[in-house]
C-alpha cells in the first residue's frame, strides 16, 4: 500500500468515526434535543449590544431584545465602538423610547473589535446574567425566556442558541442558511458530551460571576466567541445549547464579504489552537476531545482539499501523456482493455462517505423546521453538498497562511 492511499484510509477513518458518532449521539439523545427547562425562578438578566456602523439595523436590534417577552430584562446596554455613521443617534433615540430599560454608550476610542465593546459593556452589567447578541441579530421572541432554565445548574456558565440565517434572497445566502442549520444540530449534539466549543455573538448567555472570574473577552483574539467557551471548558463550567431559542442573523450577500468574514472566523480559531495548545489532549473533556475535535476538523479539511488536488492533477498528467504517446504511435487513444469495471475501495469509500455527509445535512434540515422559511429545494442542497463545502478547505490553506504571515485584521 503507498502513501498516499494510507493517508486517504486514514483520512476516511477519521471521517467515518465522526460521523458514526454523532449518529449514535442523536439516536441516544433525539427526543431531548429540544428540551427547555423549566428555571426554578426568574433570573436577572443584562443585555449588551456591540456596535459598529449599524445605523440600519440597530433600532431593530434593541426592538427584539425589548419586546422578547422576558420580564426580568433589567437593562440593556447599547455599546457604540465610535461608529462614522449614525448609529449612536439612532441609540440615543431608543435610550428615550424606553428610560430606565435601554442605556446608550460609547467607548472613549474604537477598539476596533467587537470583544472590546463587548467587555466595555459589560462593566456596566449589574446583574447575575449576561447577554450578549450582535447589532445585525434579532432574537426570535420567547429565545431568552428559553435559555434561563439551563443556569439552575451551578456548573453551567454559558447557554448558546441556535443561529440562523435571516436574509436568504440569493443563492449564496441560502447555502449559508443550509450550512448555519447544520451547524446548530451538531453543536446541539456536541452538549451531551459536554464538548460545545463555541458561544456564537448572535446570541449568548453567561453566568456573571464565572465571565468575570475567567477574565471576560480576549480582544487580541478575532473570535472571541470560541475563544471563551475554550477559557469556560477549561475552567470546569459546563455549556449548554438551548435549540429552541433561534436568533435570526444577517449573513454576507456578496461573496468577497462572505469570504473576509470565513476567513477572520478560521484565523481567529487557529488563533485559539495556539493559544491553548498546551492542553491538548490533557485531562478533561476540553484538552482530550473539545481541543483535538478541532484540530482534527482542520486536518480533515486541508487534507481534503490536498488529496482532491493530487488525484485530480495525476488523472489529468497521466490522460495527457496517454494520449499524447498513442497520437504519436499512431494507435487508438481508449480501447475496451483500458475499461475496468472492478470496483475501485477509495472511490467506493468516498461514495459512502458522500452519502452519510448527504444524509447528516438532511436530518440536520428536518429536524427542526423552521415555521417562516420554506426548507431547501434539492438544487441548494447539491449545491451545497458538491460544491459549497468543497470552498472550506481553500478558506482554511489562505487562513494558515495568514496566521504564518501574521496577516490578520477584523477586516
């Protein structure tokens, strides 16, 4: 056996395993996927809001978290990072329409990031829980109320949601609504091994006492979000996911837009692998599963890409030098002895492969449908499937390069 096929058996071993787990994960956990607990009393809660530049959608921001339905919302906090644009106004504005409940501010300079604003904001928080959602987020009504229940648990220091797209008037949007769908299911069926690796700025809530204690936001980090979770795991606070409670985000409509905002994402994780990677594979499910999950996710993907490549450019070389040395020796180019009709054990792995990936995406799609939105038509889920994911691993080589070349910027 050569390398390069042990490396494609490895490769689809690893894939397998992970799929094959998260299986047996939701046909054990399946009927408890959606369930809310009850809280054993109304919690105090804080809302923070980072802004930058969001004149457009900030009033309706701060509209959603008001009228989401949780009577003990004491205060929002609004926080401008010294936008160029009317947002501030607009804060203002809402600061009057609700006295008492909304309280605009601004950050004596940008911080360029929204974990500064962020941690900004939360100085200002008084309450045992803290939220944050993004000022291009609009919790669906009842999201918070759902969300509560899980901090009855002591150890629980951070409750996610599920983020979904809100703008899907084009192809790359609807993609994106597919790929955010999938995404909530498997973190989802990551909380029942207690390995949910990210905390999405759409909408979270964390314990107080614990954000403070683990040092709030890293503003050197460009996706703080996963940044912290990590700090929570590592800590000994558990995180848990509320399904029901949906966050509707507004996604990139443009590709370049689309592939700045994957490629700020995967340093700002590469960021996070190198700044814990000391506790790699150490005690806890953060250091033996959280961490090497990760990691394994990325190899998965550039050795993806890198496998595709080679067996594409060898298939091509060696078509051409085929057929270049039968027009030279004046024979036929394909005769029927070149057909082989003997299954090939890579090309048959890749197909099954193919096909449990399909079948995930789809559980994914329907198992929680969305009552506003129509689901996928097949175009966008081969789309999708064929060619939507085959861009990851390209937005993953440009991302280590980055890093290696400390290219990095919110941009």
């Amino acid at each position: 056996m050569d390398f390069i096929t042990g490396l494609y058996l490895a490769y689809s071993f690893l894939a397998f395993y992970f799929l094959f787990l998260f299986v047996l994960i939701y046909t054990t956990n399946r009927k408890e996927m959606t369930f809310i607990p009850k809280p054993a009393r109304d919690y105090e809660v804080s809302c923070v809001i980072p802004c930058y530049n969001e004149e457009k959608n900030i009033g309706r921001t701060i509209e959603s978290v008001v009228k989401n339905g949780y009577k003990n919302l004491k205060k929002i906090i609004v926080v401008d990072d010294c936008s160029t644009d009317g947002s501030f106004s607009v804060m203002k504005e809402y600061e009057k329409k609700y006295p008492g409940l909304v309280l605009a501010v601004k950050t004596p300079k940008n911080t360029g990031n929204a974990a500064g604003a962020k941690n900004y904001g939360s100085r200002f928080v008084k309450t045992e829980l803290i939220m944050f959602t993004d000022a291009d987020s609009f919790p669906e009504r009842g999201a918070i109320g759902k969300m509560i229940g899980f901090f009855d648990d002591k150890k629980v220091g951070a409750v996610t949601a599920s983020v979904l797209v809100k703008n899907r008037n084009n192809l790359l949007l609807r993609l994106q609504s597919i790929e955010y769908t999938v995404i909530k299911f498997t973190r989802k069926l990551l909380e029942f091994i207690d390995s949910i690796y990210v905390t999405p700025g759409p909408l979270a809530m964390y314990r107080m006492k614990y954000f403070v204690k683990i040092g709030r936001f890293d503003e050197k980090n460009m996706t703080e979000d996963i940044e912290i979770t990590w700090r929570m795991l590592d800590a000994g606070y558990d995180v848990r996911m509320s399904l029901s409670s949906r966050v509707y985000s507004i996604a990139p409509e443009k590709m370049k837009l689309w592939f700045k905002q994957r490629i700020r994402w995967n340093v700002g994780g590469l960021q996070s692998i190198f700044k814990h990677k000391k506790r790699f594979l150490r005690k806890g499910m953060f250091g033996s599963f959280v961490l090497p999950f990760f990691v394994m996710s990325w190899l998965l993907g550039i050795f993806g890409l890198g496998f595709f490549l080679y067996r594409g450019a060898r298939w091509i070389l060696m078509s051409y030098i085929s057929a270049s040395y039968s027009i030279k020796a004046n024979t036929a180019v394909l005769s029927m002895k070149d057909l082989s009709l003997n299954p090939n054990i890579l090309f048959f792995l890749g197909i099954i492969l193919f096909t449990l990936s399909l079948a995930f995406t789809l559980v994914s799609l329907f198992h929680d449908k969305e009552k506003n939105f129509k689901n996928p038509g097949v175009f966008d889920i081969i789309m999708y499937t064929i060619f939507y994911l085959l861009a990851y691993p390209i937005i993953l080589v440009i991302s280590a390069y980055k890093m290696t070349k400390k290219n990095v910027g919110w941009a």
